[in-house]
C-alpha cells in the first residue's frame, strides 16, 4: 500500500523535499487542528449540556479521551515507521477523523440520538439510553483514532523533508505555533459557533475544516520526499534483549573488528561504528560465536545474534528513557489543570462587558495564544540572542528545563486564584448551591493559563526536538509520538489522580464551591518540584548522542 500511494524514483525522490513542502504540511495542521479543536476543546461542556453527564464525570470522560487522543498517535508512528510510511496513514487517518466528526455532528442534530436536557434547578435527568452512548461514543472514538494518526505523524513527515537540525528545528517552532493558532481559532470561533448558535453547526464547521485538510494534504503529494519504511524496528530491539539473555554467560570481547556483527550486504543511513563502551552488557547481543553466521556472512540465527547498530539503537532508547519519563508528570498537572479550569471556569463570572461572555470551553484558548506568540518570540528574539551571548543556540534540554521551571509555578498561581475564589463563594454563601455563579471575573484564571502556555513554548518543541534528534533513524515517526505518548499518560494519570483524591478526601465534591480545589493545585506544586529535581538529575547524566556539524551541506 505505501509503495502505491508514494512511488518514487531515486532521481524525483532527490529532487523533493524542502521548504517547499511547508505550506502543505502546515495548511493540512492547520485543517486538521481547527477540526479536531472544535470538538475536544468544548467537549465537557457538550456531555453536560447535552448528555446530562454530572461535572466532574465529564472532566474524567474528557481526560480519558485526551489521553486516547494522545496514545493512538504512537500506534500510527509504529504503523508509519514499520509498514506503511507516514503519507498512507496521514491520508487515512484524516479520513477516518472525517467520519468520526460528521457522526458526531449527527448526534447534535438529531434528536433521537441526545437525552432531553435537564430542568434547570433539578437534579432529575432523562437517562441517557445504550444506543445514545454507543453512537456518541463511535464517534468520539473515530475521531480520536484520525486525529492521533495525523498530529504527530505530520510533524515527522514535515521534518523529513529537511536535512540539517538548524532548519529541523525551524520547521517544528514554526509547525507548533501554526497547531497553536489553529487551536486558538477552533477554542474560540468554533466553540463559540456551538454555544451560541448551535451545537451541529459548530459540528460541522469541524467536519468542513477537515475536509479542506485532507484535500491540502494530498495537493502537495508531488513535492514530498517519502521515506520507505524498513520493516519493524522493534522487532531488532526485541532480538537484542533475547540475543543478550541467551548470551549472557559469554565474556565480552575486546576486538572490535573481528567478533562484532556489523551486518551483511545491506545499506544503512549510519556509517559502522564499534559497540560504545556504555551497558557493555548488551554487546554480546552483536559478538560472534561459532553456529551464528552462514557461509555467505548473513546472520543464521536472528534471535541469537544482532548488528552493532541494532544494539546502539537500543542503547539509545535506554539512555533517554529517563529523561522521557521525566516529562510524564511535567504534563500530568496541566492535563488534571486543564479539565478543573473548565470546571472553575462555569462557576465564575464570564462576562466580558454586557453583551459577550466568555464560552467555559474556550478559556483554555488563553494557554494556545501565549504558547503561539510566545514561539513566534522564542525563534525571532530569544534564540538569536542566546546565540549571540552563549555561542550557540539554547539545547532541547535547556528549553525542557524552562518549561519545568514555568509549569511548577503556574499550579502554585492556580492554588492561590482558586483560594480567593472559595473565599468569594463562602463570603456568598454559595457552598450549597449547585450551579451558582461566584461573583468573581474569569479573568482571574488568565495568569496561570499563560504561564502554562509561555512554559509549552518551551518545553512541548523541545520534546520533540530532543526526541527526533536523539532517536535512531529507523524510529524517526515513533520520536515524534514520544510526546504524544507522555501527553496520553499524562491525561490517564491525571483521571486517576482526581479519582484517586475524590476517594480519599472532600476537595473534589460535583460542587467545587464546596470542595478545597485549591489543596489539589499545591499538590500539584509540590510533585512538580520534585519531578524538576529528577529532571535535573536526568540532564547531568544524559549526554548528547547525534550532535553534529549537519550544516555543512545546504537544504533546499
């Protein structure tokens, strides 16, 4: 299937590629993005308003499909990596998310498929039927699995096309903030387009958005450069871990020339190296013993003997992975944040003036307009001077370590915004009033939605940066779902921790004027500046792997 829908020739494959390839890659984020933001951005309001779904529950339910959202990007890197190559499962993914949407769209629309809305100052709903659920949830789930197999994919493809970090790293600021400001507009036209006009209207501007990305998408076919995928890459990092156990009792060799394994006959984008002297132990998985090699030199026994590269490969893995993990509970506060604000956000005064108020599901908007300029500050201003002081640009480690820094403080400014909200709830003896508007301005909730956006500016490109720099070539995809990855187990942490705090404790009742949702965010504070501590352990003992002079040759 790859092979048909991106045929090349070695002389055309030479000849693609470049900034060329830009607006397409960006133009279909940007379709995808408003298509995709439309619905998950007012989601939790949608269950409430229109599934009488309880507050709370609905943030779980929000969580959990933030959380799939994010791991079937994974699934579709590995199919992209292994199979099939990014353009097929870009195509299909969009198109899969199309059906997803346009059925969602049908539940706003037709009343057969939506429980009749709650009386207002009742607690008495129509229960929602299984045939309900069952369509609403398809096409949740269709949509999550198109956009997962599109958000992160596209950005590998994007990068492809390029050959020096310097303009790798370009395309990824410039790709991020073009998805921030797709994001902005869905979070902001799209969700207002439902709450004040209707629900399937807003549907289905997400549906044409999509649409209209998919169709940039497959316009610039001709001018990519495709990657060929090699076959599983995970299978040869399985081998090592098997071809290092069986070997386990053999002692490592000191002659790297003769009792390695480089490989047979095949051309790889890596020149052979010797086996580097860090987890020694895996070397064993690519030494030679008597009965592992034919007569042609090709290997005999592929789970008992592996090349050097697949051994580096997976020493790579190895070393990053704590500095990935790191990053798992930088984004658990901002996924458990980012579902209480919306629930903040319905208690409070959203008036803007006398005419307009703020939709609760586009207050998290604030967090994609400062992450967007603030990218736009990051590779103008910020990069150029630190280049200009130190030498060099700042490292993905660097930038990983500000958005730490910014995360931490953010919980602590939401701890202290939420307290003064409560006081304000009390003062009005609002506690025991479900639903009841505390006299206070949304706009409070500004400043921490801003600090978590300037702290992703930094931290969310140089994930990927660090991931797709650091990774084996042969994983190129599955480096740039890395992120998604940490995004997904951040939002499956998340609702596990407010279930978990719910259980344990009063801070977290359906009615937050009752609760201490302040006690969760110092909670937060606190995991975070211990997760900052771990982080900073991670980067004294990581060092770089594939930092080179790529500049020396020119992109297109």
């Amino acid at each position: 299937m790859a092979s048909s829908l991106s045929p090349l020739s070695s002389d055309s494959a030479s000849r693609r590629g470049g900034w060329i390839t830009f607006p397409f890659i960006t133009g279909t984020m940007a379709g995808l993005t408003l298509a995709a933001g439309g619905w998950v951005s007012n989601l939790i309001v949608y269950l409430i308003q229109e599934f009488n779904v309880k507050s709370i529950d609905a943030a779980q339910v929000s969580n959990v499909i933030n959380g799939s959202t994010s791991f079937f990007p994974v699934i579709g890197a590995i199919i992209a990596d292994s199979f099939l190559g990014s353009f097929p499962v870009i195509s299909v993914s969009s198109f899969i998310s199309l059906l997803g949407i346009s059925l969602l769209a049908l539940t706003a629309t037709l009343s057969s498929l939506k429980p009749q809305p709650c009386v207002i100052g009742s607690e008495l709903c129509q229960p929602t039927t299984k045939l309900q659920l069952a369509i609403l949830y398809t096409s949740i789930t269709l949509a999550s699995i198109g956009l997962g197999g599109t958000r992160f994919t596209l950005a590998t493809i994007g990068a492809n096309q390029f050959d020096k970090p310097k303009n790798q790293s370009t395309f990824f600021n410039w790709f991020f903030f073009t998805f921030y400001v797709a994001s902005v507009a869905s979070a902001t036209v799209i969700v207002y387009v439902e709450d004040n006009v209707g629900w399937k209207w807003g549907f289905a501007l997400c549906a044409i958005a999509n649409l209209i990305g998919l169709a940039i998408f497959l316009s610039g076919t001709r001018f990519y450069r495709f990657d060929k995928p090699q076959g599983s890459p995970f299978i040869g990092l399985a081998r090592v871990i098997v071809a290092t156990t069986r070997k386990r009792n053999l002692q490592i060799s000191s002659d790297e020339s003769k009792d390695y394994y480089y490989g047979h006959g095949r051309v790889t984008d890596v020149v052979a190296a010797p086996p580097s002297k860090s987890f020694r132990l895996l070397n064993r998985a690519a030494q030679k013993i008597e009965g592992d090699i034919k007569p042609d030199g090709s290997i005999l026994k592929p789970w008992r003997l592996c090349t050097v590269q697949q051994v580096e490969d997976f020493k790579t893995l190895v070393r990053i992975l704590p500095l990935w993990s790191s990053s798992i509970f930088l984004g658990t506060p901002i996924a458990v944040q980012s579902s209480l604000t919306i629930l903040q956000a319905l208690s409070m005064d959203r008036h803007l003036g006398p005419h307009f108020k703020i939709p609760a599901g586009s207050i998290l908007v604030v967090v994609l307009i400062s992450c967007a300029l603030f990218l736009a500050v990051i590779d103008r201003f910020l990069c150029p001077m630190w280049q200009k002081l130190i030498g060099r640009f700042p490292s993905p480690l660097q930038r990983i370590g500000l958005g730490h820094v910014l995360n931490v403080l953010s919980m602590a400014v939401s701890a202290l915004v939420e307290s003064k909200r409560l006081k304000i709830a009390k003062d009005h003896q609002l506690q025991d009033q479900p639903g009841a508007i505390t006299p206070m301005l949304a706009l409070w909730l500004f400043p921490q939605l801003v600090l978590v956006g300037v702290g992703e500016a930094f931290h969310f490109p140089g994930q990927v940066a660090l991931y797709y720099q650091e990774f084996p070539v042969s994983l190129r995809s599955t480096s740039t779902a890395m992120i998604s990855l940490i995004i997904g187990i951040s939002f499956y942490l998340s609702t596990g921790l407010i279930d978990f705090v719910r259980r344990v404790t009063s801070w977290l009742p359906d009615n937050i004027n009752n609760g201490k949702l302040e006690n969760v965010y110092w909670m937060l504070v606190v995991v975070g500046v211990i997760n900052f501590g771990y982080y900073l352990v991670c980067t004294n003992l990581y060092k770089y792997q594939n930092v080179s002079d790529a500049d020396s040759s020119d992109d297109k």
